[in-house]
C-alpha cells in the first residue's frame, strides 16, 4: 500500500496515468488495438518520436527548448540517401556520417544558445528553419526513394521475434536514464534547470551543462532521421515536420516543466507512448488526419492539465491508499 | 467645541474596547504540518501588534489568512466586530488590509511609480491614465518615507534594500484601516529601518493598525505596543511590550532559554589561509588587503552597496580582477570562475538562499553532495545508495528535519535551507567559507544554531569570511573585523575591540554626528 501511496506521489505517476488512459480508451474503442500485431505497429510508430524525445528532455531539463529535431531528422535522411546512393558509400559509413552531423547541428544550437547567449528559443527556430532549406538544397526539393536494400532491415528486421525498434527504444532510454540519474553530467543538468545561479555558485560548469544537452539532442535527432530513413526506405526534406513538436509534446506529458529541473527519461517515455497510441488508434478506427492533429492537441493539455491537479488529487489518491499515520 | 471634544473622547474609549480586527480560534493545516492550531489575536485602531515566533511557528500564516492569501481551516475573521470571510487578496483589500510582504510583489520591468498604483491608476478625463497624477502621488508617498528615489527608475535596477522600499510605499499608499508588515526590515539598513519607524508611529497616530512581524526583536522592543508569541502553529500568549522582558520572550518563543547571545570561540591557529594584496576589481574593489589564518572568522563590516559583498564576489572568481594578488594556502587564487574557487576549496553561503543557494528541485541529500560529486563516484557512476547515507548523516549532524531527505527543501524553513547549505560546503570539504548574511530572515534559536556551525566548522580549520549587516553579530561573532567604504577597506581591527557605535560611524562615514548618535539612542 504504502508503495502504490508513494507512487501516485511521484513524477512519472502522471504520465503513467495519462498512458493508461489513452491506452484504455483505445483498446475500448477497437479490439484491434490489443492484437500483437498492432502492438507491434505500436512499437514501430512510437520508436522516431522516442528517440528524438530523448534529446528534446535533456534540454528541457537545462530550461532551454529545442524546435530543430524536426529539420535534423529531415536532413539527416537526405544526406544519408545522398551519401549512400548518389555517392555510393557504404551503409555503415553513412549511418556514422549523418550521426557526426547530428552532433554537429547539436553544437551549432548549443555554441549560439550558450555562448551566443541567443534564447534557444529563437536559435532552434532559426535553425530549425536553417537545416529543412539545408535538405531542400542538397535535394533540389525532390526525395530519394529506394536508398539501399541494407538499410531497411535495420528498422524491419527483428530479434528473437521482437522488432530491432523495441530494443534500439530500450537501449537509448536505458543509457538516457542511467546518464540523467547516475552520471555527474547528468545531475548537472538538473542542477543548471532547477537554479541557474545556484548551480554556477557551486562551481558548475553551467553553459557545459546546456552544451552537453544539445549536442545530445542533435545526435538524438540524427538516430531517429536514420530510423526514419530506414522505415521509409528513402530520404525526403519533407520528413520530420511534425518530430519536433511532438519530441516536446511526449515530453511535456511526461511530466517535464519548461522552466527547467523536473521531468525523466521513464516519464518522457510514458509520454512518447501516449502520443504513439493516440495516433494509433486513431488510424485504426480510420479518422482523418486533421482530427488527429486535433485530438493530439486536447491530449496534451489534458496531460499537463492531469500533472498540474495532481497536487490535489495525487492527495487524495495517495490518502486512499495510505494506512493512517500512527499518531 | 466642548461636544466635539467630548465625542472624539467617546470615540477614542470606544475604539479602545472594540477591536478592529480579531481572529478566533483559527486553524490552518498544511500537507504534513498543522500550520495554525486555535490561534486567536485582536488588533485594536493605532495600535502596533507584533507577531513574534519562531520560523515555522505560523506568524505568516496567520497574517496571510487575513490578507485573504490562505482561506482558515476553520475558525472566525471579525472586522469591527461583523464576521467577515475573505476569500482572496482583493477582498481583504476591500475591507481595508494592506500587506508588504517578505517576498517582492512588485513587477520588476515597471517603474516605481507604476508599481505603486499598479491595479488603481487614476483615469484623466479624456479616459487615459492620468500619469502625472500617479508621478505626484508617488513622489508623495516617498517624500513620507523621506525616500529620494526617482519615480520614474524601473525597479529592477534599484537596489534590494530600496525595492523593499518600495513595497511598504506601495502598501502605504493604499487606502487601509489594518497594514500588515512581514519581516519589513530584512533588507533594510539601519537609517532606513529608523525611516521606517518614524513612519509606523505616524501612521498608528493616524488609528490606523499594524501587525508587525519581525525576528528582530531588538525593532519589536522599539515599536511594539502588544506582543503576540506563537509557537508550533499555536497560541502562547499576548501581553503589552511593557510587561515582556527580552529573555522572557525568547524563552516563549522557543521553548528554553539562551544563555548566551553570541556563543562566540576562538580557534584561529598561526597558519594563514587567505591572503589578498592590493586588490582591485572592474567591480568597484579598491586597492583591497587583507589576510585571513586558518581557523579565523574575518569580518566585513560596511552599509549596503559599500563593497563588502563585492570584495567576496572577486575572492569567489565572480567579478573580474584588475590588479592585485590572491593566495590560498600559499597558492595563487586569482579565480576567473566559481568551478575554479570551488575546486581550490572555497565555498560560499549567498545572501539570497532562495534564488541563489537552494536547489527546490532536489531533495536534502542532493542539495548537500551537488558540490563534490565526485566523492559519490563508483567507476563512472554516482552511486545513489552512498549519496543517500552522505544525506542521512549530514542532516543529522546539522540537526536538519529528517523530511529533507525525502522532500524538496522548499519545504524547510529558512533556517533549515540555510543549513543545508552549509552542509554542502561541509561535504565538499572547504577550507575557506564565505559567508553572505548567513542569518537574515531566520529566527534566533535557528541564529545560534548557524553560530554554533560557525564555531565548528572554524574549529575544523575552516576559515570563514562573513558578511552581516546586523553590526552586535558581526562583532561578536567575527575575530577581526574589516570596515568597508566605497570598495576600499578603512580599518581592520579585534571584533572585541571595536563597538557597534564606532563601527557604524566608520562604515557610514558620518563620523559621529547628529544622526548616528540619533539613531543609536533609538537603538538602545
């Protein structure tokens, strides 16, 4: 009881719950939902939105905000369908390029955010706008279809009856969150989001912290254009319009405040989730896109909403499961 | 003529039996803490009410409930007798409570001015706001407070002590029966606060009331009529300042007594830890020197804005340095950033725990190991079952509620968050401490707490620098004392040797005219 109690006192209860819900809600309104194969579907769906989210939460957490993945992830697949099949380099090479180029769009955001002392804000959406007119460059505008026969097995391959999505998803958050939890960087960057000031007088390297965020975030952002890229077999400079916003969205439902400091990896995972299903069964039940984008937009508020009443209500959970304290 | 007199007679009994405002039996619970227990208090016309307590004993609470902030659990608000119930900010304004509260509620992008008739501005005939309406009250209200400060500067840019100012001006100026004040001379400095007074005894000759509260209780002696002590969230007693003894008091509001206001030791060994030679920095220090020896609590004794803090800023890497010389333990310290001080084993305890120390997004133990990570490395990683023991033996030693370990220490009282400050630097094994006001804002038995730390940690070897602008503390509790003016250090001398007087005269640079002299009778 007193674990349950604890639970709905902690962080990722919001999220959890907010899964939960949509979850229900969706194997309510289609049995499909719940069939393996759909759950399958699931796990491919959820894992590019994942991935980036990863990146987009390390910022979040510095108090900063990251509009660019969108545009990395764009980039990042014309470049490797250039690289790969107009330049003929092999698969691994070009996976390993277009990951380098990741970090370095990451630094570019990081170098003018921190140093630059541009609100990143300002910087990514600048950026942001900067590497989609890269990918329409180098493009001429027009995708690469049919990049190469080696790449598609990396997002539709599978081990031991699993698809390879579900475990590169396990293993990034796993690494994301033994960083965030275990590593001296990592709980600098909660320290820099929580109290800037602070975090300086106590001799941490602060605008290391926010670099470090993103750099990760633009190699985030450049797994999930390869996952992309793979999925889809082709790069386009149309890709990734909607990653950026919703790597932000899964986020803020789980749990992550703009202003800095709070949020994790599990809950942000919860909220990638919740975001996936929404869109899952969504399609499923074969509702236009526009009500989609519509029925994404009131699942956010009302998870932010949930995390922002839970005050009150994870109260009166907890209350409901607490045994009374001994007087 | 006579009948008038007569009536202002009758009128002036009559208000002295009926309160103006009284709350009964008030009770006000918080998550995990009973803030208000039966509390009950009456505030009759012109009188100074003084709310005294320890942190955490309710004081605020209880002014916040009737400033309509916090809705009682239960409980009666009266105003004149008529049950009133109010439901927020705006009806306690309504009914004629204004509040300056220990945080800022002024806009720090608007002007004074603006600030001061924010929500009210008097509208012209043409349907604008009439702003040389607002400029001239303004300008009256300040000139109240014999205030020199320009209705036009945007707040921000003024100093801490004059937005404080500020915010009792914008209290002032509204239309109130009741002024409640919390904690009003936090940031002020001693002509400042004597300003204050002088306005509090015109405004009660006005009939107006006042709720003080105040750890001060040197200021409570000063301006008190009635004196009521809380402690843990309930009523202890109510009495006339006359009827109170200091000691008395204190014992009420803490539960036992102080032997010894200052519990002052002396551990300086031979060594010398710090030495700063001819110091100037591109903010405003001077040809500053100084030596500190291990062991040793070097005080910086000087008005707001004299250098004291800036002298600190330039030690701890913060501001850049010109010229000059720094050794620590006979190395060279010229810090260009905190990482570096920090790594060299310098700490600082800021003068603003909340915006500058404390971590509200971590809990006790995270809050105490931020500064020495490396310590709770195993391998590559932070191992979180040793940062928890780190946590759990720190907490106790400094006597910190074991709530800290599980919580955010938002949650702690004053005194408390100040604590685990110190607690950081204690783990992070600073050889030289810089302390900024360590005891504004928290209450005694939490004061002779942070003595108590300061004694032992020199003890330990550790060298302290400290700041304070309560001039008795600083004397008692320093070794030696620098006096600071305008960036430049006057006088260095025996903390025992100097008096408060003298002290007062050398920072302010008034010598001993009129006014100190003034000001000190006023003290006494």
């Amino acid at each position: 009881m007193e674990t349950i109690s604890k639970f709905f006192r902690s962080t990722v209860a919001g999220p959890f719950v907010a899964f939960l819900l949509v979850a229900t809600i969706a194997s309510l309104a289609t049995p499909r939902f719940l069939m393996v194969q759909n759950l399958s579907n699931v796990s491919l769906q959820v894992a590019t939105v994942a991935v980036v989210a990863i990146g987009a939460t390390l910022v979040i957490l510095t108090g900063g905000i990251d509009l660019s993945p969108g545009s990395t992830v764009a980039l990042v697949t014309c470049t490797l369908a250039i690289l790969v099949k107009n330049m003929g380099l092999p698969l691994p090479i070009g996976v390993l390029l277009v990951l380098l180029m990741g970090i370095i769009l990451g630094i570019i955001n990081g170098v003018l955010s921190t140093y630059g002392k541009i609100p990143s804000f300002i910087v990514t959406l600048a950026t942001m706008s900067i590497y989609r007119g890269l990918a329409f460059l180098i493009t001429n505008g027009t995708p690469i279809f049919s990049v190469s026969p080696a790449l598609e097995p990396l997002f539709y391959g599978k081990f031991i009856g699993i698809p390879l999505p579900f475990y590169y998803v396990v293993i990034l958050y796993s690494l994301g969150a033994l960083f965030l939890r275990n590593t001296i960087p990592g709980r600098a960057i909660y320290a820099v989001g929580g109290n800037e000031s602070a975090a300086r007088l106590t001799g941490i390297a602060v605008n290391r912290s926010r670099m470090m965020a993103f750099v990760i975030a633009g190699l985030t952002a450049a797994i999930g254009g390869v996952l992309l890229a793979a999925w889809l077999n082709s790069g386009s400079p149309n890709y990734g319009a909607e990653l950026g916003l919703q790597s932000i969205a899964a986020a803020v439902i789980g749990g992550a405040s703009l202003a800095g400091g709070y949020g994790s990896m599990i809950a942000t995972l919860f909220g990638a989730l919740t975001v996936a299903i929404v869109q899952n069964g969504l399609n499923l039940l074969a509702v236009p896109a526009s009500w989609q984008e519509i029925t994404l937009g009131i699942v956010i508020v009302l998870a932010v909403g949930l995390d922002m009443w839970r005050g009150e209500m994870g109260r009166g959970l907890s209350r409901l499961f607490r045994q009374p304290a001994p007087k | 003529m006579s009948d008038l007199v007569k009536e202002q007679i009758m009128g002036e009994s009559i208000s002295a039996k009926v309160p103006l405002w009284e709350v009964r039996g008030i009770y006000k619970a918080f998550p995990g803490v009973q803030a208000l227990n039966d509390v009950s208090m009456s505030i009759f016309p012109g009188e100074v009410h003084a709310l005294v307590g320890e942190n955490g004993s309710g004081k605020s609470t209880l002014a916040k409930c009737l400033a309509g902030v916090h809705q009682p659990d239960n409980g009666q608000i009266l105003y004149q007798s008529q049950l009133v119930t109010i439901r927020n900010p705006l009806e306690a304004r309504a009914h004629g409570v204004a509040t300056i509260y220990q945080e800022f509620s002024l806009i720090p992008t608007l002007t004074v001015a603006e600030n001061i008739y924010l929500g009210r501005y008097p509208i012209s005939i043409t349907g604008v706001i009439d702003w040389a309406a607002v400029r001239q009250g303004t300008r009256t209200i300040l000139k109240q407070l014999s205030l020199t400060i320009d209705p036009d500067m945007v707040v921000k840019s003024l100093s801490v002590a004059e937005q404080q100012l500020v915010e009792i001006a914008k209290a002032i100026s509204m239309e109130s029966n009741l002024l409640i004040m919390d904690e009003p001379t936090a940031a002020l400095g001693i002509v400042e606060t004597e300003h204050l007074m002088e306005l509090i005894r015109r405004l009660t000759s006005q009939n107006k009331a006042i709720i003080y509260i105040s750890h001060r209780l040197d200021e409570v002696f000063q301006i008190a009529d009635r004196v009521t002590i809380l402690k843990d969230g309930k009523w202890v007693t109510t009495a006339p300042i006359s009827q109170l003894k200091m000691s008395e008091m204190v014992h009420k509001m803490i539960g036992f007594d102080i032997e010894q206001h200052y519990p002052k030791e002396r551990n300086t060994q031979p060594d010398t830890c710090l030495e700063v030679e001819n110091l100037t920095t591109e903010n405003g220090v001077n040809g500053v020197s100084f030596s500190i020896k291990v062991g040793e609590v070097f005080g910086l004794g000087g008005m707001l804005g004299s250098g004291r803090t800036e002298i600190a800023r330039a030690i701890y890497g913060l501001d850049k340095i010109v010229s000059g010389n720094i050794t620590l333990y006979g190395r060279p310290a010229k810090f260009h950033s905190p990482s570096q001080a920090v790594m060299a084993g310098v700490g600082m305890v800021p003068e603003n725990r909340k915006s500058d120390g404390c971590f509200f997004n971590f809990e006790g133990p995270k809050n105490i190991t931020i500064s020495r990570l490396k310590e709770l490395l195993r391998g590559p990683f932070l191992n979180l079952t040793i940062e928890r023991n780190y946590g759990e033996s720190y907490v106790k030693r400094m006597n910190i509620p074991a709530t800290a370990l599980e919580r955010s220490v938002q949650f702690l009282s004053g005194g408390n968050q100040q604590k685990v400050i110190v607690a950081r630097w204690l783990f992070s094994k600073a050889r030289l401490l810089i302390m900024d006001e360590p005891t504004q804002g928290i209450d005694i038995g939490a004061k002779l707490e942070v003595y108590n730390v300061i004694n032992e940690l020199t003890a330990s070897g550790i060298s302290i620098i400290l700041i304070s602008s309560d001039f008795p503390e600083l004397l008692a509790m320093s070794d030696r004392i620098g006096v600071v003016r305008d960036g430049h250090i006057l006088h260095i001398t025996d903390g025992h040797l100097m008096t408060e007087y003298q002290l007062i005269g050398m920072a302010s640079g008034v010598g001993m005219d009129d006014d100190t002299e003034r000001i000190l009778a006023g003290a006494q």
